[in-house]
C-alpha cells in the first residue's frame, strides 16, 4: 500500500468521529454484558484505526507489524491469565462441614 | 611511516580520550560498559555485604548480632539491590553493552545518547535506594508484597519503591537500544542464523524486559499512591484485593527471573564452543530455546502464588505453564554439554566458570521442578528451598557465568591477560563456597524453615552453620577476582588480538578495541556460525 | 557538508534509510512499553470492575459524558492535525508544518483545560479519593477504588500529553531554525507517533470510564 | 548446643505419606539426571582435554533425533509430574465433608485459634488424631500464612477473606506451626506448636477448658450485645431476614443473582450490610458492624449462625443444641431444599 494522503487522513478522521458518536449512543442501550464487549469492540476498532492509518501500522514494514502484535499479544496474556484466576475463584466450593 | 602506524594502532578506546569528563560524557558503548560494571560491582560488594551480615546472624538461632527488624531489612536491602542493581544490569549492563555492537559489527548501538542516558537514570535510581537505605532501610522484602508495603510497615517503602521505579527505566532503555541495534545495525551478510548465540539470548532477554518493567514501574507506583494518599488500591478493607498485586508483581518478576538468567546463558553459549574449538551443537534448538524461554516465561508467574489464594484452576494452568518451559532450559543443558563432546576443551578459567555454571543451573533448574509440582510446593513454598533453588540459578548460574563472561572477554576489554592460575584457584573457590553455602538450604527448606526468619528453631542451627562457614569462603571467591583483575589491568601480560583463538566478530579487532570497534566495517562471507572450520587458517588451528 | 541530510546523518549508521529505520523502529519498541505500563492499570482496573461491577457502574454514572464526548472528539481532531502536519513535513511546507504543529499544541491544551475543569467538578463533589472522598451508600469503598483508577488512568495520560506537548514545542523550534526539511523530517514522524499513541489510550479511557455508567 | 539434627522432616498427617513419595521419586529421577549430566561433564572435559595449543575439535553441529529425543522425553516426563502434582494438590485443598473446622486468626505476631467447642488457644492448636480438621483461617492485618512442616500443608491467611486448609494428624506429638509469609518485625516470632493428641485424650482437654461454652453459644452472647437479635427475630415478617437455615444454602439477592450464604458472605453483611442484599428486603436497614465487631467474634457470630442450621452432611457438631433457646430451637424447620419461612430466602436449586 503507498502512503496515506491528506484525504485518507481526513475521511480516516470523520470515521473516528461517526465511532465515537455511536459507541456513546450505544452505552445508553442497556444491553447488560454485552455492552461492555460492544463499547470495548469498537473503541479496539477506533484504535485500530488510528494505529493503522495515522500511524502508518498498515504501511510499514513487516518488522513494525510484528512488535505492535506482539505488544498486544503479551497484554492480552497477561489479562487473560490474570482474569483466569478471578473468574475461577469460586469453582472449588468453599465446603463447609 | 612505520611510527605512525604504530600509533595508530595504539590508539584504543580506552587512550583515545583522557580525564574522568571524556568517561562521563563518553557515548562509546565500551565505556558505558565499563561505567556499568564499576556500578553493578559497587552495588554487588554491598549485597554481598547485606548477605553476609544476615549469615553471620543466623550462626545462632537467636538474635545475637542484629534485631529482627534489622534482620527483615537486611534482606530486603540484599534483595533489591542485588535483583535490581546487580542481577538484571549485570551481564546486559557491561558485557551486553560491549560486545552487542562488536558481534554484530556495528560501531555503535542504535542509540548512543540514550545509552548514555540509561546509566544516569541507572545510577539515579542507585542514589535513591541507597537514600532510602541510609535514612534507615526499608523493611518490606524485595517483593513489596501488600498490604503490609502499603499500610503497616514504618519505613521508607516509597523511597525504594520510586528507586527501583528509576532504575527500571534504565533497563527499558538499555533493552529497546539493544533491541534496535539487532534488528538493524548488523554487519552486512550477518544474518540471523548467523549470528552468535549471545545474540539471540541478548535478544530475547531484552523483549522480556521491554515487556515486563513497564508493569513492574506501574505496580511500584500504584503501591506508592496508595501508601502517600491512603486511598484503596491494594487494601482489602476497602475492596481492593492483595492477591491482585501479588499478579502484577509477579507478572513483572518472573519473567525478570528470565532476564537474570538468559544473559548468563548468552555468555555460556559462547565460553563453552571457543573453548572446546567446537560449533555450538544444536545452534537453532539453543537460538529458539531462549525465544521459548522469553515466550513462556510469561505464562507462568502465578507459580509465586499456589498457596497465596489464587484460584485452585489458575494454580493448574501455570502449574502446567511452568513445566513448558523447564524444557528449552533442558534442551540448553543437554546442547552445551554435547557441544564438548569431543572437542578440544580447555581448562582455562572461563571454561571452568561455565562447567560451574552448567552443575549449578542443573541442580537450579531440577529444583524447579520440585517448586512446579502442585502438590510439593505447597509444602516447600516461602521456605528456604525456594531461597536455595533461586540462588542455584541467580548466584550459580548468573554470577558464574558473569565471572566465566568477564574473564572470557576481559583480554578484549583491557588488553591483557589476567593470572590464570589465581583466575582457576578462586573459581575453584566460588565452586565450593557455593554449594556449601546454598546447598545445606535445600535440606532446610524441606525440613521446613521458613524464608525470612531472623530467629529459629534450634534443631535447623547445624545446616546454618555450614552454610554461613560456606558464605565466607564464597566471599573470598569473589574478593579475589577483584584484586587480581584490577591488578592486571596495568601490570598483566598483553593479550594481543585473539588469545583464545575465538572466531566470534569481536576477536577481529584489536584488544582493546579502536572507539569506532572496526578500521573497516567487516563483511560476513562464511556461511555458519561458530566456523573453525573455515577460519581454520586465520586461527592456526589444524 | 551542506547537505543537511549528511549533516543529520549520525556517525554509526551506515545511510540515512537505516537511521530513519532505526528511529521508527525504536520509537515503537517505546510505545510498547507504554501499552505493557498502561496495561497494568487496565488489567487492574478490569480485575476490581469485575468485583464490583455495581461499584464502579455508580461511579461512572457521576462522570459528565458531556465533557468527555467532547473531549474524545477534540483529541481526535489534535491526531488528525498532528497527521497533517506529518504529511506537510513530508513535502517540505515547513510554514504550514509550523501552523500545524501550533494548533495542535492549541487543541491539546484545550483538551488539558477541559480535563482540569473535570478534575475540578470531582473535587467539590467529594469524589476525589483519599480524603477529599465523602459518600455513602453500600458500594463506598469501591466507588471509591473507581475513582482511584480514574484519576490514576487519565492523570498518567494527561501526564503523556503534557510531555507530548513539549515534544511538539521542541519540532516547532527545530522547524524555526531550520533543520527540519522534506529531506529530513523523521522527528516529527516519531513524535506524531507518540501523540497517535496518546490518542489511542484516551479511546480506551473514555470506553471505561465514561460509557459504563450511561445506561439505567 | 545443636540439639535434634535431622535431615527428614517428620512425618505425621495423613498427606506426608503421598508427599513424601512424590518427593522422593522426583529426587531419585533429578538425582540421576543431574549425576549423569556431571559425570559426562568431567568425562569430556578430562578425555578431551586438549592436547595440542593448535587441536581442533570435533565439527559436528547438531543430530537431529538426538535432540528430539532430549526435546521429548523431558516434556513427557514433565507431564507426568505435573499430573502427579495437581493430584496431589487437589487433595490437599479440598477438605473431606467430615473435617471438625477449627478457626484461625491471624495478627501481628501471633495465631489466635478457636474451637468450636470455645476453647481458645494462642499460639497453639490441639486436634485429634485420625480425624480431618479443616482449618478456617483470616487475618486482622497483613498476610501470614498457616505451615505446619509435619503436615505438608501451608495456606496464606489473607485479611478480609476466608482461607482454609485441612489435614488429618495421624501420629500423636508436638509439631512446628510457622507463620510463612513475611509479616513484618517479628514474623519470625509467630510460631507455635500444634499439639496431635490420641481422640482420648482430646476429649479429656475438650473438657478441661472452655469456661464459656460453644464458640456458637459465645456467638449467640454476641448476637444479643451487638443488637443482632433486636431485628433478626425468629418468626418475623420484618425487615431483617431470619438467619435460620441460612448457613450454606443459595440466597437470592435484589440483583437477581443467588449467592451461596458462605462465611464469606455473612462476614462482608457485617463490612458492608448494604451490598448483596437478599431478594424482598430493602438496603439502609442493618447498620454497619466495621471496627466494632472483632476478626474472632465474626468467627464466633459464623459459628452461631451455622448452628442455626442446616447440617450438613452426616457429622453432628458437638455444639449441636447450644443454640441460645430465646431463639427457638432450630429444629425441624426447613431442610434443605425446603423454603424458609417469612419469605427471607428464596432459594433456588
């Protein structure tokens, strides 16, 4: 892909505005859990966005791509792993005799 | 004519500027490596002092040398300096910032300025631990566990905790520089799979602490607010939870155990070829084993917390984790030990540090096994096995092959020869001092006795001692090199370019090197790593 | 040595494609080490909005969504002014770049002020932490520990525009002395990258801070 | 001077055994990995030891099934001490139905215990032989943690949560009780004894003590002085929920969520009686106990509350019947599965 131009910028920019309008309209659906994946799902979109397009993340080279990825992937370990010990917490009732 | 090639040659980096300024302000990273080792060796002499001070103690099963709380900050001193000022900046710190740009034929790292930086950011935080220390210690362990850091203990935790928080930027820094300086500033022709297996091992070590210090940074920082402003982060009287910092810190902090080790093993992958003048045995299983190890070493810090009050499921999957990666550490051990078969072995003195180091971080690493198991470690855990299994791989492993890389590369970094006989007595010293003082520890911790105790049962006492007699003479051990290095920095032999021989890109140039490393940037045409065999002419080998 | 690419041109690199290179790489190796530090606060954050999700429901409920939609919006609109002026440094328009990087720097500091004014707003309500903090109600303690990490997570970030702020003060003043050119423009591309990164945090802080107390 | 040397801990509940054999196979198997990988170590460094200043070794640079073979017989091993462990471990962390719990409370430095029975201990614990105790442990401050060496068995006791351990003393004796986890000063001072006693003798030290009856019956005392008993009736339509029958069984809060009335639960109602409120009762109502009631009275009111009913399981606490009368005998009303009375607790299964 060649490099973004002004347009790009600008047309990338207006999207970023028209998320933010609907994830905020979203929020005030009550849609229980699911919200909260809706309201993270398109805020992660936005980000993509701007790391892909302003900071040329879609551009670069195959070297950059990597570390983003990796980055994000050692976050998402450790949220994983961490919450893995929150969401089994209770699975070994707590006996009582 | 020939008087000024003469001085050219002549002209290294150590003499081409002179005065404590052209140090201070020095962007070569060969200083900045020799700065580094002047402080890490100041921070270990005071560890080892701390160390020391807590052996003596433990002579008797009573307090008869210092007060308990003097004790608990005796170990918690010894234990952030030397993890945070000695462990982690040690080998990255001096022989990482030497010979990184000299393996991969760069004049330089990527970043020089920054380089610079990061050993005055280093020291900063050296300054305010020691601060910290000074005005009276700090009393919480190393581990800062909550809440007793953040709401009961009296001493100067923010003062450490914002110390470390400064040094770990230092490590940051010198991680991405060394990152980027692998990625593209090597020689032309230096591709990947020729590169040395310091390299790989630098490498991954320097993702590691690229991803994990910013965690430990913001987890010091959320222990120092809620210290200073009293609000609940941690506490679990107002809903915050200890076991969540126990997470964070160990999600830094194992990996971190990684980052001590793997630069020992980057030194190790290259004494043991050099001096069996045999290609490392299985290259890529070893490159990719330190990847593994950098990879999996994230999965598995919930090991810290079996029977912390972690989830009986969580403690199953970095059970599981932890075994993963004891292997690539086994592959490690098993390729070292056949790189020596039949070769030609040496038994000049780094040779003898990494025979050392492969024993000890065996016997290390076996431990770790025992600490993986569920069910032993329930038993073993927060005992002194756990003390001895770690410094089996941090003191065993790490400083071994620290002293094994000093003594490997110290003809390069000076110019001379070190005495090879006293070099071969005190590593013969270290040897023994070591496993008496650490091995007496494992039969302690199964017997029972809990890590950081200023006072114990007087049955334990015996295994106390021994260990305490082994303390003094690893002291010596280690006092020894001192004297004999800095003594042969003006008075031993000169060592000429390449006295062991080595084909490794560093050895291409003069000892001690030109600022700029190379005359002539090198051009990597052989097609193997480690190849004697087709430098066999340059080397006089046959 | 007129050729203020060769001057630019540092001693240990071999041309001016691998500095650059070098540069973009380094500066997101930094960035990632930004998202592991910001992580820990989201992982936090995530594990007590998980034991408290009544909690911290009520306490976004007391963000104004008012302010922070706007917000959001302004430092959308400072990336692309940002981008812009990354595009005019490419081609060398280095009053327009100048321009550019002044509105930025504008549009940030509104976004500070208006931040401020929010801070402001919590105080006098008694929902900043530690001893200014007073509520009742049975999830005190851990509305409390939202506002904790509120004022932790977004303070770290303004903190991040503060310095990104004064990075974009220092491209101003290399551009007035003439030493940034179509030629030569990688700072401004490395600090364009920081204050996207910036962005993206802010996109995730408003998701999690503002959003969850919206709907009853 | 060196008194009880000794390189084997002792051995005296009923884990130590399996423990003990885990242990020991591990340490045969490493012992010969670690013999063999020095011994081949001396071998090459001493039969190729360098000859000549010029020798060359050796150019082989890898063997591939070799490598796999060290890649693969190492993880399969590895998998089968981690099974061996986790089994291990899911034994030592889940209690047996028919433990006797025993409370533990954590302070700097010191280990406060109560039976159920109320005897209170400090810095000891008595326990039969031969039956499983479960250990019901908090801490008033830092984190500390329950090691008994002789028992295999080790357990953070954290503030402001319920931790437990179990295990079943199978030899008579005195063993170490340590506090494991660094609490501060004299954490080297929070030591104790456990003291194993055959069931006879444990029934004649049951007797010996306890001036002031069941730890349930002090718990009903507390009950009255802090006020509890004033809305908590028996038989009410009020605005307090009854507490009868409540010990274990799913409580249905205003948020539509059931919870399990654990200790946990009935110890955070005290904290924070506005959170998880039961299903038909309002918030605003029960006042807050924080810094009035103490880490042992909650453990005390608990204790009252499960005499309360329902028991589980077959096991018949001795504090059965001690149950202050004022407040009705607990007997025969609502068995599990049964709805309470007054519409307190909807239960579902």
């Amino acid at each position: 892909m060649s490099a973004p131009t002004w347009k790009t910028y600008l047309f990338t920019y207006l999207g970023l505005l028209g998320l933010l309008l609907v994830n905020t309209l979203i929020a005030f659906l009550n849609l229980g859990g699911f919200g909260t994946v809706i309201e993270i799902g398109l805020a992660t979109i936005m980000a993509c966005l701007v790391a892909g397009v302003l900071m040329h993340g879609f551009y670069q080279m195959r070297l950059i791509q990597i570390i983003i990825a990796g980055g994000v992937i050692w976050f998402l370990i450790m949220m994983s792993l961490t919450m893995n010990d929150y969401f089994t917490r209770g699975w070994l009732p707590f006996h009582e005799g | 004519m020939i008087e000024a090639v003469a001085e050219k040659l002549e002209k290294n980096y150590l003499n081409e500027k002179q005065g404590l300024l052209s140090w201070l302000l020095s962007t070569d990273h060969k200083r900045i490596g020799i700065l580094y080792t002047f402080s890490i060796t100041c921070f270990f002499f005071l560890g080892g002092f701390f160390a020391l001070l807590m052996r003596l103690e433990l002579l008797s099963p009573r307090n008869w040398l210092v007060s308990a709380g003097t004790y608990n900050k005796l170990f918690t001193m010894h234990g952030i300096i030397m993890v945070w000022f000695f462990l982690i900046p040690s080998i990255p710190g001096t022989l990482g910032n030497f010979l990184i740009p000299m393996m991969v034929g760069a004049k330089d790292v990527a970043f020089p300025k920054l380089n610079l930086l990061s050993w005055y950011i280093f020291m900063l935080g050296g300054t305010v631990t020691v601060y910290a220390l000074i005005r009276g210690g700090v009393d919480t362990g190393w581990t800062f566990y909550t809440p007793f850091s953040t709401s009961y203990s009296t001493t100067y935790v923010v003062a450490a905790a914002v110390g470390v928080f400064i040094a770990g930027f230092s490590t940051i820094l010198t991680a991405l520089n060394f990152v980027v300086t692998i990625h593209r500033m090597r020689a032309p022709g230096l591709t990947w799979f020729k590169l040395p297996v310091f390299i790989w091992s630098m490498y991954a070590n320097s993702l590691v602490l690229i991803l994990n210090t910013p965690v430990l940074a913001i987890t010091l920082v959320m222990i120092a607010v809620e210290r200073i402003a009293k609000v609940g982060i941690f506490d679990p009287a107002l809903g915050g939870d200890p076991v969540l910092f126990q997470h964070m810190f160990w999600f830094y902090s194992h990996p971190a155990v990684y980052t001590m080790v793997l630069p020992g093993m980057a030194v190790i992958s290259e004494i043991i070829p050099v001096f069996s003048r045999k290609p490392l045995f299985g290259y890529k299983a070893v490159a990719f084993s330190s990847v593994a190890i950098a990879v999996l070493g994230f999965l598995v810090w919930g090991h810290h917390m079996f029977v912390a009050g972690e989830s009986v499921y969580s403690a199953l999957t970095f059970s599981f984790f932890s075994y993963c990666v004891a292997v690539p550490s086994a592959i490690k051990v098993f390729n070292w030990t056949a790189t020596m078969h039949k070769g030609s072995i040496s038994w000049d003195t780094p040779m003898l540090y990494a025979i050392g180091f492969i024993g000890l971080f065996t016997i290390g690493g076996m431990t770790g096994l025992f600490l993986a198991a569920l069910g032993l470690d329930v038993h073993v855990h927060d005992t002194y096995f756990v003390i001895a299994h770690f410094h089996y791989i941090m003191v065993g492993g790490t400083v071994m092959a620290f002293l094994g890389g000093v003594h490997y590369w110290w003809p390069k970094i000076s110019g001379k020869m070190y005495p090879e006989g006293l070099a071969r007595l005190s590593a013969l010293i270290v040897f023994l001092g070591f496993n008496l003082t650490f091995f007496p520890q494992f039969v302690l911790g199964f017997l029972g006795m809990p890590r950081r105790y200023a006072a114990y049962p007087e049955e334990f006492q015996m295994l106390h001692v021994l260990s305490t007699a082994g303390a003094t003479i690893l002291g010596v051990g280690y006092v020894l090199p001192l004297c004999y290095l800095l003594w042969s920095w003006n008075h031993g032999r000169d060592a000429g370019p390449n006295p062991w021989r080595a084909p490794g890109l560093e050895w291409k140039s003069t000892s001690p090197p030109p600022t700029h490393n190379f005359e002539v940037t090198p051009v990597v045409t052989s097609k193997l790593p480690y190849d004697f065999e087709a430098m066999k002419e340059e080397l006089e080998l046959v | 040595m007129s050729d203020p690419v060769a001057l630019e041109l540092r001693e240990h690199f071999a041309t001016v494609e691998q500095q650059r290179g070098t540069a973009d790489t380094g500066m997101w190796v930094f960035l990632m080490t930004e998202l592991m530090m910001f992580g820990g606060l989201f992982v936090a954050y995530t594990v007590y909005r998980f034991n408290h999700p009544q909690a911290f429901a009520e306490g976004s409920a007391s963000m104004d969504i008012m302010l922070g939609s706007v917000n959001s919006a302004i430092l959308l609109t400072s990336s692309l002014t940002m981008g812009f002026a990354e595009l005019s440094a490419k081609l060398g328009r280095q009053r327009l770049l100048g321009i550019l990087l002044l509105v930025t720097i504008l549009i940030g500091l509104a976004f500070l002020g208006i931040k401020f004014t929010e801070y402001v707003e919590h105080y006098q309500q008694h929902e900043a932490p530690g001893v200014w903090f007073n509520r009742s109600g049975p999830h005190a303690p851990a509305v409390q520990m939202f506002f904790v990490f509120y004022f932790i997570m977004t303070g770290l970030h303004a903190v991040h525009m503060i310095i990104g702020i004064f990075l974009i003060l220092g491209l101003i003043s290399r551009n007035m002395i003439g030493s940034l050119s179509a030629a030569y423009h990688t700072p401004v591309s490395i600090v364009g990258l920081y204050w996207h990164f910036v962005d993206i945090v802010w996109i995730f802080l408003y998701a999690i801070f503002y959003l969850p107390g919206l709907h009853k | 001077m060196i008194t009880n040397f000794r390189l084997w801990p002792e051995s005296a509940s009923s884990m130590s055994g399996p423990v003990d054999l885990f242990f020991v196979i591990m340490l045969i198997l490493c012992t010969a990995v670690s013999v063999a990988i020095a011994v081949f170590l001396i071998y090459c460094a001493i039969h190729y030891h360098r000859k000549r200043e010029n020798e060359l070794g050796s150019q082989e640079r890898y063997n591939i099934p070799v490598e796999a073979a060290w890649t693969i017989i190492p993880f399969v091993l590895f998998i089968g001490m981690f099974i061996w462990g986790a089994k291990l471990y899911f034994a030592i962390e889940r209690p047996p139905d028919n433990a006797i719990t025993v409370y533990a409370v954590g302070k700097q430095w010191m280990w406060k215990i109560q039976h159920p029975e109320g005897q209170r201990e400090i810095n000891e614990l008595h326990i039969p032989v031969g039956r499983p105790v479960k250990m019901v442990m908090t801490s008033e401050d830092v984190i500390h943690d329950f090691f008994v060496p002789a028992f295999r068995t080790k357990q953070d006791v954290l503030p402001d949560r319920y931790t437990t351990t179990w295990f079943e003393a199978t030899k008579p004796g005195k063993y170490h009780l340590f506090c494991s986890q660094y609490c501060g000063t004299k954490h080297s001072g929070m030591i104790g004894w456990v003291y194993a006693m055959s069931p006879a003798d444990y029934q004649n030290w049951l007797t010996q003590g306890a001036p002031e009856g069941s730890l349930a019956s002090t718990g009903g005392k507390y009950f009255h002085q802090f006020g509890c008993a004033n809305c908590h009736h028996f038989n009410s339509q009020g605005r307090c929920p009854d507490l009868r029958n409540l010990y274990m069984r799913p409580v249905l809060l205003t948020t539509g969520k059931t919870i399990i009335a654990d200790d946990s639960y009935i110890r955070e109602k005290l904290h924070n009686p506005d959170a998880q409120v039961p299903w038909g009762f309002s918030s605003g109502v029960m006042p807050n106990f924080t810094g009035v009631v103490s880490e042992e009275q909650i453990l005390a009111l608990i204790s009252f509350i499960k005499a309360l009913g329902p028991q589980p399981g077959t096991q018949q606490p001795s504090s059965s019947g001690t149950a202050p009368t004022e407040y009705g005998t607990q007997k025969g009303i609502g068995g599990p599965g049964v709805t309470s009375n007054a519409g307190s607790q909807v239960e579902k299964r």
